[in-house]
C-alpha cells in the first residue's frame, strides 16, 4: 500500500446466529435513543439483549412503556479497515421476575462504578449485521 491509499474492503452479510454470537462476545456496545445509558450486555439464546442500567435512565423509562430501541455492537480496526458491526432494533421492557433479575445482576458486571440495579431486555427484533473483509489495495 503506498502513501495516501487505503485497503479496499468488501461489505459482506453475517447469518443472524453468526451476528448475534459476535454481539455477545463484545466488551461494549451502544443503546440508541434520544439520552445516553451506561449498560453491560448479555445476549440470550431466545434472541434478548440483556442490560443492566441505573435508577435515572431514561432507558427504563421508554422500557416500561416497550418502546422500540436500538442496541449496537462492532469491532472495527482503523487500520484495516476490518471488522463488524451489528445492530438490534426492537421493544424494550423491563426485567422484573426476581429469579431472573437475581441470576442477570450476578452474571452482568457493569464497566462503571454507579450502581446499576435495573435490568432491561432488549426483543431482537431486527439484526442488521456486516462484515468488512479486506480486499486488494484502493488506487
């Protein structure tokens, strides 16, 4: 590659399992809306995102209504050009039965030293999910 190119890459599609397996695997990701959340993820089998969140959150309160959010992850090397990213659309709802609210506030660890005692369940509703592979050198 010289001065002034950049790799091309290639925009590929990932299977929903695929997407999701690499969603679960990844250390941080972003809720969409219109105010900002701290959340820590886990990714169920049946297709849930699973965060915890504070008491304030404007998250919980478009959850107690199921409002449809968005959760997005990726893995992107600037250098490259490389990586992934997935995105889930879907209702929101608060996790309020005490067993799994239990075994989520033991399995989920907050990046963030708030306490975070809340949990919300993100319906996978819509994944929309790519690869970037590299490709030959751009011109």
């Amino acid at each position: 590659m010289t001065a002034g190119t950049a790799p091309r890459v290639c925009m590929v599609g990932l299977g929903r399992d695929e997407a999701l397996k690499l969603l679960a695997q990844a250390p941080l990701g972003r809720v969409v809306f219109s105010h900002q959340a701290l959340p820590a993820i886990l990714v169920e089998a049946n297709g849930y995102i699973v965060i915890r969140t504070h008491t304030g959150a404007a998250l919980l309160g478009r959850a107690a209504l199921s409002e449809v959010v968005a959760y997005e992850a990726d893995d992107l090397d600037p250098r490259t050009r490389t990586g992934w990213s997935v995105v889930v659309t879907g209702p929101a709802s608060p996790v309020s039965d005490p067993s799994d609210l239990t075994r989520y506030l033991t399995v989920l660890t907050p990046w963030v030293g708030t306490e975070m005692e809340h949990v919300v369940r993100i319906r996978a509703d819509i994944v929309t999910r790519y690869r970037l592979v590299g490709g030959e050198s751009g011109s």
